[in-house]
C-alpha cells in the first residue's frame, strides 16, 4: 500500500452550518482539483456523539484513495475528496446531499448513521448519485431497491437477529433488560432484537428508554440492581454504553452486557475502562484478519494507528467505487452502478458482489467479546 499525495477540497458551501471543519487527518491538502479530477464525496459525522466512527471511516476512504491514485485513479483520473460533516444528523445529511448535487458530485461514501443515509440516499437516487455506504445498517436502506444506493457493512435485522439468538441460546432462564435511547439506530436495534428474542419464545423482564447522561445512568443502574436483572442489553453508541458501564460497576452492578456495532471502537474500552471486561457485542466480521487487507493493515500501523473499527470497510467502500469505475473505464455513476449490481470484486472484503437490493455479498455479523480494550471473536458454543 503506498501513502500518496492525495487533493481534498475545502471549501464549505454557504449552505452548510458553520460549525463544518474540512481537511485531512493525515495527508496534504490542495488548493482545488483540476477539471480531469474525480470527485468522490465522504459524508461522515466529524461532530456530535458518533464522530470516531466517522474518523475511521475516512480514515479507511482516504488510504484507499491514496492507494488508487498511486494506481492511476479511476477511469485513468485522480480521486479528489470533497469531506463533508454531516454530524449524524438527519437535515445535515440533507444540507450534504444538497451540496453533492449543486457541485455535481457523482459518487458518494457515506453516510455513517442509518438516520442520515435514509434521508440523504433519497435525494442521491433522484439525481443518480451512487451512495455507498461503510456502516449504515438500516434495512429500510436497501429494500427500497433504489438502484444506486449500496453498502459494504451488514444489515440491522441480521445483527438484530444473532443478538436474540445469542440472548436466547445463553441466557434464556436468566432476567434480560433491553435498553434503548433516544437515537434512531437505538430505538430500530433494541425493537428488532425484542422482536426477534420474542419470536424465538424469550420474553425480557424490561425492555426501556432512557435519556443518558451520569444522573440518569446511576439510578437506572440502581433500577436494574433492585431488579435483578442478570443480562442488559443495550442499543447505544460507545459513549453512552462506556459510562453506563462504568457508573454501574461503580456501584456495584455488574450484568452481562451485551451491545451493538456502535460499540466497536476504542473508545468504549476508555471510557468503561476495566468493567468493559466481558461485554458481549455483535459487529461485522473483521476484515483486517483476512489476506486481502494485509497490505491495509501494515500501512495503518506504519503510519502509527491500527485498523480498528469500520476503518477496512471505508477503504472497502472506496475501493469498490475504484474497482467497478475501472472495470467498465467509465467514470459514469450509472455505469459504476450496473458493474456493482452484475460483477464480483476483489476487495479486501474478499471477493464480493452486491445484490439486487444494493447488499454487500460477504460475510455478515458474528460475535466479539472485549477483553483489556479490545474486542475479539467470541466463541459461539
């Protein structure tokens, strides 16, 4: 994998919030791209709740971009990023995809947050945009069919069903509490898995909102406790499942606890610290392990980061973009749509395909346990 130059724009358009900051995090940035360039939009949370997630997946888009330009580009031009912060919110991912649509922006990465690609990928589909996303998992993302909308990571009703039967299989005589925020992906995960536990034949003890924060954390912490609850499950972000953790160990409740995708990052080992010790969690397969991503993997950690997180699936859903654009020697967004739907590709996914809905054709999600800040393969027996 070479580290190469690679141009970003840095414009903010007028109609995005102020609060926008475009640049890089590790490679140099250009005036503006020549009208040869192509130009490949990377929608991620740069603020707000989410915004390591976003990190690793524009980390993952730009070492991908860099590979491809040392490789001659796409359809023979040099890859251009136009980074936009679209904070996982819903009408700043419209602000985004209006941006996209007025610069003429014909291929997308992104977004991060189910909540932002559902809204954003309607406007993309209007304008024939191709939108390819590395970890929004909503189903209602791909089953609408919409012909250039794509994504490289697994879907919200498969994780939602390994964590029933995993719930099932391991705790079914035991009391299960199944907990969701405000946020849109925790109320959709918390639901699904509800749903499917129940299917399954498995009633929770509780199934709850709450508003997070330290106060409200403790005193459900103590709810639970009085409870006797033996198992939570939790549908939110590293942040809010990282204190959770922590101020409920801290106050002598310790559950087997059992989080989502959203959890996948260093972050949640920070800040639960030794009590995320044991948290079960459901996250795609970990692509950095297979040969394919090798090469990935050595120059993250030559440049002195780890390809931890939704990093690889970045690169991946940049390198699909590349791949599909070089297959036809077009640079066309509805050709590069046509090559994803009919072909296969090497990625460092492994060899893949998307399907007629716009899903990636590899492997889904399975289990990991944390153990001393880190996340690996749980045994499922």
């Amino acid at each position: 994998m070479t580290i190469g130059r690679l141009l970003l724009r840095s414009a903010r358009p007028a109609s995005l919030p102020s609060r926008i900051v475009f640049g890089t995090i590790l490679l140099a940035v250009s005036s503006c791209p020549t009208l040869a360039d192509v130009v490949v939009g990377v929608a991620v949370p740069r603020s707000g709740p989410y915004v390591a997630i976003g990190e690793q997946v524009l980390r993952g888009v730009q070492a991908a971009a860099n590979d491809a330009n040392a490789k001659g580009g796409l359809d023979g031009e040099q890859i251009v990023l136009d980074v936009q912060d679209d904070a996982c919110d819903s009408n700043q991912a419209t602000a985004v995809a209006n941006h996209y649509v007025q610069a003429n922006v014909r291929l997308v990465v992104g977004h991060v947050c189910s909540n932002a690609s559902l809204t954003a990928s309607d406007i993309y589909a209007a304008n024939g945009i191709v939108m390819i996303t590395a970890a929004s998992v909503a189903a209602k993302l791909t089953d609408r069919n919409l012909p250039t909308i794509f994504r490289v990571c697994g879907r919200d009703d498969d994780q939602a069903k390994l964590s029933a039967a995993v719930l099932a299989e391991r705790f079914r005589d035991r009391k299960i509490a199944i907990l969701y925020d405000p946020s849109p992906p925790s109320r959709t995960l918390a639901a699904a898995t509800k749903d499917n536990l129940n299917r399954i034949g498995v009633n929770e003890a509780l199934f709850a909102a709450f508003q997070p924060g330290d106060t409200d954390n403790a005193a459900l912490a103590d709810r639970l406790k009085s409870a006797g609850v033996d198992v939570v499950y939790y549908g939110g972000g590293a942040p809010e499942m990282g204190r959770l953790v922590k101020i409920s160990a801290d106050r002598g409740f310790k559950p087997q606890w059992f989080g989502t995708s959203s959890i996948a990052t260093p972050e949640f080992g920070k800040i639960a610290g030794s009590a995320s010790n044991g948290v079960l969690m459901t996250f795609y397969l970990d692509p950095s392990r297979k040969p394919e991503a090798q090469p990935v993997v050595a120059a993250v950690k030559a440049q002195g980061g780890e390809p931890d997180g939704s990093l690889v699936y970045g690169y991946a859903a940049l390198q699909a973009l590349v791949e599909a654009g070089n297959f036809g020697h077009s640079a066309d967004a509805r050709a590069i749509a046509k090559a994803l739907h009919t072909e296969r590709f090497d990625l460092v996914l492994g060899p893949v395909g998307f399907d007629a809905k716009g899903d990636v054709t590899a492997q889904g999600y399975v289990l990991y346990v944390w153990r001393d800040g880190n996340f690996n393969y749980a045994k499922t027996n």
